[in-house]
C-alpha cells in the first residue's frame, strides 16, 4: 500500500492547483470589441466554400461577359480587364488585414482553449490519483479484515 495519504473531497476543493473550470469561449467571446468580433465573422465566411463560389462566378461571369458578350455591350474590355483586376485587388487589400486580424483572435481563443484543457486534464489527474488512493486504501482494509477472519476461523477449527 502506497504512504502518500489521499485527499479528501474538501481538501481536493480547497487545493491551489484545483482551479475552477471556466468556459474559456464565453469568456473570449465577452473580450472582443464590435470590430474585433466583425473580423472574426469576416475571417470565417471568406474562409468558406460559399464565399469561394461567388468568387469564382463573380470572376468566371465578368471575364466570361467581356471576353464573349456583345462588343457594344463590354464594359472592361479583353484582354486587360482593368476594372476586373481594380476592383479584385480593393477586395484583396480591404480583406487581408481584416482576416489577419480574425485569425489573431483564433489564434489566442484556440490557445485559451488549450490552457483551460490542461486545466481540466490536471484537475481531472488529481481526482483520479485520489479515488485511486481511496481504493487502494479500501482494498488494503479489506484484505486485513479477510486475513484476520481466515486467521480466526482457523483458530476456531483448532
């Protein structure tokens, strides 16, 4: 039987390393700003297929239209496509900051996450090491209890 003596449920509440679990995304969520929360929203539809999409279309129309429509009816002629590639570098150039600033929020809520896990995972090590030395403990008593009644039941037959 191990020496170490096991805690009880109290003392495991009171330990300094028993920390409170706390809903880390809750309290990420509560942290950012207006903005800082509208970048996290930017951030999570251009990184989705529906947001590749319309790109595509958006591009595949506009190239498709003034590469094949009509002459009179071509608004940014082939094969410059000025105002395609203006108005595709004002997106590039407004989302990129706007997506590195999503993904820095990601990036801190997934490590706040990661903190609160082995939070968990230490506190869940200690219970366990705990419940362990309790039964460990039973089972010692246990058996000291069975030994000392074989002990007296063979005293008996004698």
């Amino acid at each position: 039987m191990s020496d170490k003596q096991p805690l009880t449920h109290e003392e495991l509440k009171k330990d300094k390393l028993h920390k409170e679990i706390r809903n880390v995304n809750v309290e990420h969520k509560k942290s950012l700003s207006r903005l800082e929360l509208f970048a996290v929203w930017i951030t999570n539809k251009v990184g989705s297929m529906g947001f590749f999409i319309i790109v595509f279309v958006w591009t595949t129309v506009w190239l498709g239209w003034n590469t094949l429509g009509p002459k009179e009816a071509r608004f940014d002629p082939f094969p410059a496509f000025v105002l395609w590639l203006f108005l595709s570098n004002v997106l590039q150039i407004l989302l990129m900051p706007l997506i590195m600033i999503g993904q820095n929020h990601q990036g801190r809520h997934a490590e706040a996450r990661a903190e609160s896990d082995f939070d968990v995972n230490v506190k869940a090590e200690r219970e366990i090491e705990t419940i362990l030395l309790h039964l460990e403990r039973q089972n010692y008593l246990i058996l000291k209890i069975l030994h000392h009644l074989e002990n007296k039941n063979r005293e008996t037959k004698y």
